[in-house]
C-alpha cells in the first residue's frame, strides 16, 4: 500500500514537473508581426522597437524588412502593454562641400567621399517622442499594421 502511495505520488509530482518546463522556451512569450508605412508606402529602411510599459521583461528592436517586421514567439514578446517607436535614416543624402572649412572631426577633408548623415524621415512623435502604444495580447494573433502620416 505504502509502496502504491510512493508511486502515485512520484508519478504526479513529475507530471506536474514536466508541465511547468513545457514552456521554458518562450517564457510566455507570443509572436508579434505587422507592418510600418510612411505616408502610405511601405517604410523599406527602418526600424520598428517594442518597449515595455508594465512589468513584463521583453522588449524588442526589429529591422523592417519591406516595411514588415516579424518576431518568433522563441525571441517574442510577453503580453501587455509597449511603447513603439519607429525610427529610419530614410532620405537623399548629399555630398559635402568641398569649399567648407574643415570640421573638428575631419569629415570635410580634401577628396573625402564622406556625406552628410540622411535626415530622419519618421516624425518624432512616431521617434524619440512616441507616445504611440499598443497591447500584446497571449492569445489571438498580434499583428499591428502603422500608417504614419
């Protein structure tokens, strides 16, 4: 009778050993996807970023690919809320000035092919200013589509 208990008892314990690990890969996190457009084209060179604003201890910074991004739920997120910010250094750039004087840090010497950095296109409310948010949820599909304007 002891020895039934024993097994019974070892049995369950493993069981629900085995259950708790299941998940150890994600640690509750989800897949998350979408895409980003600029003014209605996709934004090809960017960047899309998933902070979090509550207790969770994911965050996430993606490269868009074609204007979309798409994070596994093995390097996803946990749900609830993020702060997202958009950035890119989308834009034309042009070549120096070779009249100019020379600049501290040498980026103005004769025959340098250096150019100027490309300006941000995304407007700051979408970049360092973002106050744009959004619910990762544990079920259900997280795809979140951005049409910046």
């Amino acid at each position: 009778m002891l020895h039934r208990y024993f097994v019974g008892s070892l049995l369950l314990g493993l069981s629900a050993l085995v259950g708790c690990s299941g998940n150890d890969k994600t640690s509750g996190r989800v897949s998350v996807s979408g895409s980003v457009a600029l003014k209605g084209a996709p934004l090809a060179d960017g960047l899309i970023q998933f902070e979090p604003l509550e207790k969770q201890n994911t965050s996430a910074s993606v490269v868009l690919v074609g204007g979309s991004f798409s994070i596994s739920a093995a390097n996803g997120l946990q749900p609830g809320m993020y702060l997202v910010r958009v950035s890119t250094s989308e834009g034309q750039s042009k070549p120096l000035d070779p009249n100019a004087p020379l600049t501290p840090s040498g980026n103005n010497l004769p025959g340098s092919k250096k150019t100027e950095a490309k300006k941000p296109t995304v407007p700051p409310e979408w970049g360092e200013k973002s106050k744009q948010q959004v619910e990762v949820k544990a079920e259900g599909t997280n795809k979140f589509d951005f049409d910046i304007k």
